[in-house]
C-alpha cells in the first residue's frame, strides 16, 4: 500500500474513531453517530471488507468503553458484574444494512444523496432495531399487535436518530471535504 492510500485510510479511520467516541459524551438518547460512520465509511472506503471493518471496530471499542463503564455502573441490576464483549446484536445487523445501504446511494457524495442516505439510515435502524426489541423482549406480544407496540414505543427515540444522523453525517462528510480542499492528497478517489 503506497503512502498515499495510508494517509487517506489514516485519515478516515481516525475520523470514524472520533465519531465512535463522541459516543462518550452525554447526549440525548439515540443522538449518535452510527448511521454517519456506517454512510462514511461506505463512501470513502471502496475496499468493502474495510467499509465494515473500520466503523465496525469503532463501534465494537466504543461499545465495550460504553457498556462496562458507563452503563454497568448506571444499571447494575442490568449489566451484573461480568464484562461485556459485544453490544446488541440487532444494532449490529442495522449497522452493517446501513453500510450496505450506502455503497449503494453514496457511489456519488453529492448534498442530495448524503440527505437519502441519512434519512434511509435512520429508518432502517429504526425498523430493525424495534424489530429487535419486538423479538427480544418478553413484553411484547409476538403478534402484529405487539410488533406494532415496539414500533410505536421506538417512535420518540427515532426523532434523535434522525436529527443525530443528519447531524454527524454534516460533521463527517463535511469535515472530510474541508480536509479535501486544504491537502490535496486526499483528494483522489476512494480507497
């Protein structure tokens, strides 16, 4: 691999690193960057195994980070005292249709299509995580009945994956294009 291609595969995998730590901060519920850095990633990382890897690895540090420091000590009764080596299963499976999702709508990074991409992101997490939930949790009747519970009981949470999509795509895409423009050896094609 020339020079060239590790700074730019640098560069991007630092970007999503980043993203995937902001995961860290307070924020509101659902306010993340996992459906940019799966879009990110799927733009500016032709090679597909490192389209998923890079955000996937992210995703995995920042979830061990999450779920055995932060939410193990907020939910004791959850969490137990074991470590935690892998989030929900079903947030994974959104991530990964949400990757695939963007090699097909981000073949061009244009304002129009980051705005599909990052809509159709949110929805598909949406969909499949509540599914998730619909399957997992002993609550909810497994009828329509109950499928249509999850989804309603998913809907306040879906407005700050929309906005939180919308917002780290701006910050990734933008923050990319601005690296673009001011060192020109980004400025090649994809990885």
């Amino acid at each position: 691999m020339n020079n060239k291609i590790q700074l730019r595969l640098s560069i991007v995998s630092i970007i999503v690193l980043a993203a995937a730590m902001s995961r860290l901060l307070p924020h509101p519920y659902n306010f993340t960057p996992i459906g940019a850095m799966g879009l990110f990633g799927a733009a500016h990382l032709s090679r597909k195994y490192l389209a998923f890897l890079v955000p996937f690895l992210a995703m995995w540090i920042s979830d061990l980070l999450l779920n055995n420091l932060v939410y193990a000590r907020l939910y004791p009764d959850f969490y137990g005292e074991s470590f935690v080596w892998f989030g929900n299963l079903w947030v994974y499976a959104s991530f990964a249709a949400i990757v695939g999702l963007g090699f097909v709508l981000l073949r061009q990074v244009k304002v129009s299509s980051l705005l599909a991409a990052s809509l159709a992101a949110s929805v598909l997490f949406f969909l499949v995580t509540n599914f998730g939930a619909w399957m997992a949790d002993p609550r909810y009747p497994k009828t329509i009945a109950g499928l249509m519970a999850a989804y309603g009981a998913g809907i306040p949470f879906f407005w700050n994956t929309l906005l939180g999509d919308l917002f780290y795509v701006g910050v990734l895409f933008g923050a990319y294009q601005w690296m673009q423009r001011r060192f020109t050896v980004l400025a090649s094609e994809r990885l």
